[in-house]
C-alpha cells in the first residue's frame, strides 16, 4: 500500500506506530488465501475478501464483528470533526503516499477505480470515475493484456468557474506529474517500467530543475509516452499500454498517484506548500483552509455531482480536522459520545487502551485486517556510525538475534491483536502461506554477542534509535528494544523527532542517512493492492536503488543485486503457481539479508463513537471512510 499512519500505502502498527503505505497507501492482518488474479487479459477485478474476521494472518483470537452502526435513516448535513496529532505528507494526490495523505484524498480527490465502502468489498476495487470496469469481453482489455481503455464519466467535474469535465488529458497530466523531480511519488517501482515509455520519460524528467514549476511544465507539455494517453477518437476515454500483461494492474490504478491533475497545477511544484493553499477537488468536497499540521477544513464542492459517484455518500457539509490534539484526551471524548469528537483522524485508540475495549466488549471498538507488515524495525545499511557496521550482513544477522519479538508483540497488545511476522509477506499476499512460513532467525543474546564480536566488535555498538515521541506504541517499543540488545551488548539512544519531520526530515534524506543522523528505526508497511500483491512489497522497498526514496521506501538503502533481478522477473511472470513461488524464493533471500526486523501482520485497531454512524473499515485507508459516515449529534 504505502506508508501507514502515509500507500498505498505510503504510508501505522497498532496504535499508530508508524504513520500508513498507500499504499498505497498505507496503511496497511487477517485474510483467507492469496486469490490469484490470473494474466494481463483476465476479467478479474481484484481479490473479493470477506468483510475483516475475526482472526489476523495467523492469530486464532475472536475479536468484535465490525460495527458499522448503519442504523437509521442517514442525516445529510452538519461538520465531521476529525481529530488527531499529524499532517498529510503532501496535499497532492499525485504525490502523496501516506495513509494520512489518501484519507485527504478520499474527500477531494477521485480515480478511476478505488475501494468501496461495502463491507466483504473493501478489497475489491470497482469504477469510481470509469464508467465500467474494463474486460476482454467488452473490450476494455486486449486481447494481448497489453491495453486497457477506461471512458470517464460525463459529469465529473473540476471545482473550477462553471465546473469543467475531468478528461483523458488530466490523467495524463496526473501521471507525467509522478515522476517530478521535484517529489516523485514513493511507489514509482511498482509501474516505472510497467507503464510502455514511462522509465526514459521519467529519466529524462529527473534532469530538469526541481525547483522550477515553470520547467517542469515545459518539460511535460513537450514530452509524451506511449503508456498513457487520450484515445484518438474520444478525449473522454484514457487509454493504457503496458510493457507485459499485469494481472494487478486495474487493482494498482487505485493507487492515487493516478489521479487526474487539472491544467492549474502546472504553476506550482508539484508537492509543494503553494499548490498545498491552492487544491483544486474533482471529488466530493474543496479544501477552504490547511493550516500544515494545524487544521485542514473542507467543504461542498459544488461542482460534484452526486449522480457520478458511485463511492461517496458525501452526508455532511463539512469536515474539520484538528491536527494539535492528544491521543489519550480525544478516546476519551470518542468514548463519551461527545458530539465534536466525530472520528479519528490519523491516530487510533491508545495501546493501554486497547485490551479494556476488547474485555469490554466495547461495540464500538473494531480490529480491522490490514495485510501489512507493520511495524517493522529499519537498519540503515549505509550510516557512518560505528565505521559502518551496518553495511556488515554479518552484523545485522546478529541483530536479528538479539531483538525479541515475543516482546515487541506484547507491547502491542500481544499475538492476538498483533500476530508475529517473521518474514517479508504476510499472510493473505500472494507468495506466502503464512506469517511465519519462513522463520530464519532465533532470539538468543548471548549468540548475538558472540556473532557481534565475530563481525569485529567485540565492545559491541552504539546506535541510534529513531521514532515518534508522540505514538504510545512507539515509545514502549523504544523501551524495550533497548534492553533487549543491552544484552548482547549494544546500546541504543533515542533520537525523538516531531511527527512530521520523521518521513520528510530523515527517512526520505539520503544524506540523513550516511550522516549518522539515524541507524534504527521502525517503519509500516502495506500492499497498494491485495491478492496477487506482493510486487507492491518487494519494488517500492528492496529493489536497490530504484527503490531509494524519494522514487520509492526503501529506507535503510538496501541493495542486492540478484534480489533486484529477482523481482523483475517475477513480475513478468503470469502463470499465477509459477509468480507465487518465485515471490516466495525473494522473501527468502531478502530475509538472509537482513535488512529489516520483522514484528507483526497487525490487525488496526479502530474507535468510533456511538453518533457516528455508517463507519466502514476501508483497509487502504487503515481507518473507517470519512467520506461515507453520517452524524446522529
């Protein structure tokens, strides 16, 4: 997905330990079998999962059903107040990455296809802005699986003087925009080279000046590719040319990054603050204020038509979301019922909190599947620290020695709620059968210490710990952490940072990296699609250099160059058996590598209170859909 509470996913461990993936976001864990899709010319839409159960990846705990709360007549009108504690990544649907970034983007902007709102279909992606969803037998995909033509539906408008039709040269203006220099969206590895001509024109993208929108412009205005483009015949029908079937690809253009970007945006860097004061919505509501990390404010677009969209009910009038507040005050207000405390924002109920819900039988608590991997402890495989000893697989293999999981899943309620990961995919993505189906590494400190020495220090390591001070998970992981590899002999330091520093002032800066700035940290992650999903694993976070941010989130710089190999060819393969096995043999050879901790396929747990009403979980969003509740107080 991405980054988790940003991608799908990016861009969040239960209780919010790191922010969505995402993608694709996000988020981003319970599911039934990998359902393979089959090849680029199956009808296939995606993998139809039942509503999230009541166990995640491998956990047999019985949580509470999902409460939607559905009933009622739904009330049109008042504010949805969302509360929380952090930003978007970037106002920019094209660029953003982050949970937190797609639920902005749930309000003012649409895609082609996206997730509904249906609990048993939050999964399955169906038409948002496509009049149809694309098959073989109505002509949508070639025969080949090389082609896909979407007709936008007539009415969807820009939120500009008289409105004005979303067209098929919007959305190639949206994708000419991912691969900006300036910030180029984080899951480019999953379709750079899918898309036919989208890696030289994006190669050519990266030498003009990030700093000049006027160049950017030119840039895009004066190069094309053959991947996207409006049909000859219709301007209201895009067209897609890929370079080998992809049996995920309608399931992947969910991703926000393919987005329609109206003509106006050529004036500002895309990401950038002044575009961020200057939104313009084809969706539902119109952004009135951002106020970066502080307040955003929506209102009607009044421009959407309701008859267009098929995924939101759009029942208030409003939104405002708070940005400034405390996790543990505003539960506290969600579990009171108090009328402006309408849903959360980009946090979730408290770790502490979590098992008085669940002996409550509270039936408004819910856990929701998320097929991610999230937390997962980052090693920066190119700090100067400790004469780069973190370059030394040897070195990290003691790591993984010497960290408990045991422990880091207590400290997120234990493995019912958060479920062990031992290895890259989890449970429900294809390429593996369970979340421990490869378990390569034992905790056992005196053996660390020993292979610590043998790796050349014998005195041990110093490392620094990156997190969030603010994320209640986050700070008991720090804690525990520290003493688990006190006792092999290394010694971690906290290096706390603001919520909206930890992507955009460390993780994302190669240069914070080799500086040291960092060695440890913790990162979530989850599918930008589901099923037959696990490209959207291995591309954005292990594929070498390709995946270095910002192009993608591989954060600790990870690069092996049979693994990058590895991962091409398994994405050409469209035998669905022969796919899977071959994801399998990647997480494998990843995992004796060693570039991350594995923790847990988390199931997120979510709060809403009792006068909101119509709360579905939306796993791309790792939080119930704020574009569908209605408000009873």
């Amino acid at each position: 997905m991405r980054h988790l509470k940003a991608t799908r996913l990016s861009v969040a461990a239960l209780a919010a330990a790191a922010l969505t993936l995402s993608a694709c976001t996000s988020s981003s864990s319970s599911s039934g079998p990998a359902s393979p899709t089959g090849t680029g010319t199956s009808t296939s839409t995606g993998t139809d999962t039942s509503s999230p159960s009541a166990s995640g990846g491998d956990s047999k705990n019985v949580q509470p059903a999902e409460n939607v709360n559905a009933t009622g007549t739904p009330i049109v009108g008042g504010t949805l107040n969302m509360l929380g504690t952090g930003d978007v990544d970037y106002m920019d649907p094209n660029v953003s990455y982050y949970t937190t970034g797609y639920m902005a983007a749930r309000l003012f902007s649409r895609q082609l296809l996206t997730f509904p709102a249906i609990p048993g279909k939050v999964t399955t992606v169906v038409p948002d802005m496509a009049a149809e969803m694309p098959t073989t037998a109505n002509g949508g995909i070639s025969a080949d699986g090389l082609t896909y033509k979407f007709k936008i539906r007539d009415g969807v408008k820009w939120d500009v003087a008289g409105g004005r039709q979303v067209t098929a040269a919007d959305f190639v203006r949206g994708m000419k925009r991912v691969c900006n220099p300036a910030q180029p969206f984080g899951g480019l590895p999953d379709f750079e080279s899918l898309i036919a001509g989208y890696q030289a024109f994006c190669d050519g993208y990266a030498k003009v000046d990030p700093k000049s929108p006027s160049a950017m412009a030119a840039y895009q205005n004066a190069n094309n590719f053959a991947g996207v483009a409006a049909d000859k015949t219709d301007p209201n029908t895009v067209v897609f040319t890929l370079t080998h079937p992809a049996s995920y690809f309608t399931s992947m253009l969910s991703l926000t990054a393919f987005s329609p970007a109206p003509v106006e945006y050529d004036k500002y860097v895309p990401g950038g603050p002044e575009l961020a004061q200057n939104t313009i919505s084809d969706g539902p509501y119109k952004i009135t204020k951002y106020d970066p990390a502080k307040t955003i404010a929506m209102e009607r677009n009044t421009n959407w038509d309701p008859a267009t969209d098929p995924i939101r009910k759009a029942y208030v009038d409003h939104v405002l979301i708070n940005e400034v507040g405390n996790q543990d005050a505003e539960q506290q207000q969600m579990q009171a019922d108090t009328p402006d405390a309408d849903l959360w924002w980009d946090n979730f109920p408290p770790v502490q909190v979590v098992p008085q819900l669940i002996a409550a039988k509270d039936p408004n608590f819910y856990l929701g599947q998320t097929f991610s991997s999230n937390p997962y402890v980052i090693f920066n495989t190119i700090s100067a620290n400790n004469n780069g000893a973190l370059k030394n697989v040897a070195v990290r293999h003691a790591l993984m020695e010497a960290i408990n999981r045991d422990n880091l899943v207590q400290d997120l309620n234990g493995p019912d709620v958060s479920p062990p990961l031992t290895h890259i995919l989890p449970s429900g993505i294809s390429g593996t059968t369970s979340n421990t189906s490869i378990d390569l590494y034992k905790f056992d400190s005196a053996k660390a210490k020993a292979d610590l020495a043998a790796a050349g220090f014998p005195n041990g390591l110093t490392l620094k710990f990156l997190y969030r001070p603010s994320r209640s998970s986050s700070v008991k992981m720090f804690a525990t952490l520290q003493q688990d590899l006190a006792d092999a002999g290394i010694k971690l330091e906290a290096v706390g940072v603001p919520d909206a520093d930890f992507y955009t002032k460390y993780l994302q800066v190669k240069s914070a990296a080799q500086q040291g700035k960092w060695d440890v940290s913790l990162a979530g992650w989850g599918p930008d699609w589901y099923g037959d999903a696990a490209l959207s694993y291995f591309a954005p976070l292990f594929q070498g250099a390709t995946a270095y941010p910002p192009n993608g989130s591989n954060f600790g710089f990870y690069n092996n160059p049979a693994v990058n190999t590895a991962i091409d060819a398994a994405a050409k393969e469209v035998d669905p058996a022969k796919a899977s096995a071959d994801w399998a043999a990647i997480d494998k050879m990843v995992m004796e590598d060693a570039p991350i901790f594995p923790i847990t396929s988390n199931n997120q747990a979510v709060y809403h209170p009792a006068h909101t009403h119509n709360a579905v979980f939306i796993p791309t969003l790792q939080a119930y859909d704020p574009a569908n509740v209605w408000l009873s107080k």
